[in-house]
C-alpha cells in the first residue's frame, strides 16, 4: 500500500499514520519528496482492511499495490533513482561504464587494465576477487587479496570499485574495500545475503539469476529495500535458454520492462550475457539503445592468458573503440556518456 500525503502535510500527521500501522504491526518506509511525503506500507495489507486511512489529517490518496513487490515499484517512487558512488552518478542522463577484469590475477595487471579503462571513459573498476564458479577445481578468486589490488587501483586512478560478495561472513571487508557490492546471477536468491547488505547503505549491483523471472528478480532487490538500503541496482546479465550458441540469452526487453516497473537503475552486462568478446560491442550498443543505465564490461589486457572468462573479454583497444562508438547511440537517445 502506498500512502500519499498532501504538499502542506505536517510533521504530526506523518507521525499520525506511521504510528497507527506500527501498531497493526506494519513496517512502514518513508520518501521524502520535494513536494510532497510517500509512505510504503510494508506487511500483510488484509490487515488494513476497514481502516479509514484516508480521512487522516494530511493523507491526499491510499492506494493498495497489487504487485508482491512495493519498495521498488513506481508507485511507491515515481521518480528513477539516482545512486551516487564516490561522486559517479547512476541513473540519471550520464552512463554509468563499469569495466576491468572478471577476475584479479596480479597487482600489476589490475593497475595496467585500470589505467585503461579510465583512459578510454570508464567511470567504475570492475573486478572479481572472490568468483563462484561452476567447477570446484577453476581458478576462485584471490580473496581479500584481490580487494586489496582492487584497492591499490582505485589509489592509482581514482576509479570506484566495485566487486562481488559470496558470504555475509565478509561483509566487513567489503564494506571496507569496495564501493558498490555485486550480488552474483547464483546469490539472486540467497536471501540472507540479499538481507545483510540490505542492513547497510553501500550501493548494490544485483544481477539477475540463470533463469529468474522479472517478478523473482524485483522480489530479490525488495529484500534489500525493506531492511532500508535504497541505494540498489539491477543488472541484467542473460538468462539460460536451450540456445547453446553463445553462453546466455540476453533479455533485452527486460530493460524496458524494469523501467516501467521500478525506478530502480538498471544495467545491462553483455560480457556474461554473451560469453564472446566479439558479441560485446553489438549488445552492448543495443542495450544502451533499450535504455540500460550502464554497462558492466569485462576488460583484459591479455585475454589468452586470463584465469577466467578470456574468451569473453575486450582487448583495452577494442573496449576503447567500443567506448567511441556508444557516445554516438548515448547521443541518439538523449544521454551522455
């Protein structure tokens, strides 16, 4: 249920209506708009039933969300979010370029890719530290380690990190050394995860799972916005179909379809979603064109010799050509980049 107020509602009637559903025992969550206060009713709304809510001094309208999901709808924001990251803005006109490697290997080659990708226009360092990984015996990531090559980066170049999380148990360090936490295609639905990062406000890059649904995935960002973190992103990333061609099927009409369901940003990767750097450049022009926020691209200096995802990373010359190329469809769309 969404709750709006009218522009010159005051602070008592606000308190009002939050402490008469807190006393149903609903949670409620507060937007603070430049006109006017929206309340998202979060619990079981049969409760309300036969409740005057709207005759409440300062209540213009009460409207009931027959969407599962409430926090990330339009309805309860009709504005898009916009996250800022170390001063990198997502969601608004400019695109947020999130490029690096899969996976950190060396400090040397981490700077070396990092130094790239910001000389070509990349805003955010990606990297992976810790990589789940289909098979128990592929290379899994160096742990801490890699977020402090990550961190060494981020020194050199001033890039924002950001990196993927697979336990709580290490939500300590990331919240130390990264500055937007990924939540991996795998972890979609491991919702304690989904839970402790949703306890804290550093932004979240959630990827879509191998074969969640639309309404699955917005039920998996709800989970971090009703422990409070707002600062939330979605990332398509493919979903497994029985096309074995390239890696993943990327679903390009979910970015529309996000956009008119919540105002949450939302970014598109065509490195996983393809699997072959030479279908990175084609999607990822298309995904700008769809209305995608940004892009999370997969960037190494020495592909042939990458300890995951080779064949999908872009060599810093083609991803420098790629970044020339998507000024000019940013343009065509009414963004920048």
């Amino acid at each position: 249920m969404i709750i709006v107020f009218k522009p010159h509602a005051t602070e008592q009637d606000i308190d009002h209506v939050t402490d008469r559903l807190r006393e149903l025992g609903l949670r409620t969550q507060i937007s603070l708009g430049e006109e006017r206060t929206i309340i998202g009713v979060i619990g079981d709304e049969r409760i309300l039933q036969g409740e005057p809510l709207s005759i409440f001094p300062g209540v213009e309208s009460v409207t009931p969300i027959l969407a599962p999901w409430k926090l990330v709808s339009r309805e309860f924001q009709p504005h898009d979010s916009i996250i800022d990251v170390c001063g990198v803005t997502i969601g608004g006109r400019r695109l947020a370029i999130m490029a690096g490697p899969c996976a950190v290997e060396k400090l040397e080659v981490t700077v070396e890719i990092a130094h790239a990708v910001k000389a070509a226009g990349s805003t955010i360092l990606r990297g992976g530290a810790y990589k789940p990984r289909t098979s128990p015996y592929s290379f899994q990531g160096l742990g801490r380690e890699g977020l402090d090559y990550l961190l060494a980066a981020k020194e050199q170049t001033g890039l924002p990190v950001v990196s993927e999380i697979l336990d709580p148990r290490d939500i300590d360090v990331f919240l130390e050394k990264a500055d937007v936490i990924q939540v991996g295609a795998r972890n979609m639905q491991n919702f304690e995860l989904l839970k402790e990062v949703g306890a804290y406000d550093k932004p979240v890059l959630l990827k879509r799972g191998l074969s969640a649904t639309v309404k699955e995935f917005l039920l998996s960002a709800e989970y971090i916005l009703s422990r409070g973190n707002r600062n939330v992103m979605l990332c398509e990333r493919g979903i497994r179909t029985f096309e074995t061609h390239y890696r993943n099927t990327l679903d390009l009409s979910a970015v529309p379809s996000l956009k008119e369901l919540t105002h949450l940003p939302v970014i598109v990767d065509p490195s996983h979603a393809t699997g072959r750097w030479s279908l990175v450049a084609p999607m990822a022009k298309a995904a700008i064109a769809a209305g995608a926020d940004g892009l999370l691209i997969e960037v190494h200096s020495n592909p042939e010799c990458a300890m995951c995802d080779g064949e999908e990373s872009l060599k810093p010359s083609r991803f420098n050509n790629l970044m020339i190329d998507l000024k000019k469809v940013a343009e065509a769309v009414g963004r920048e980049l």
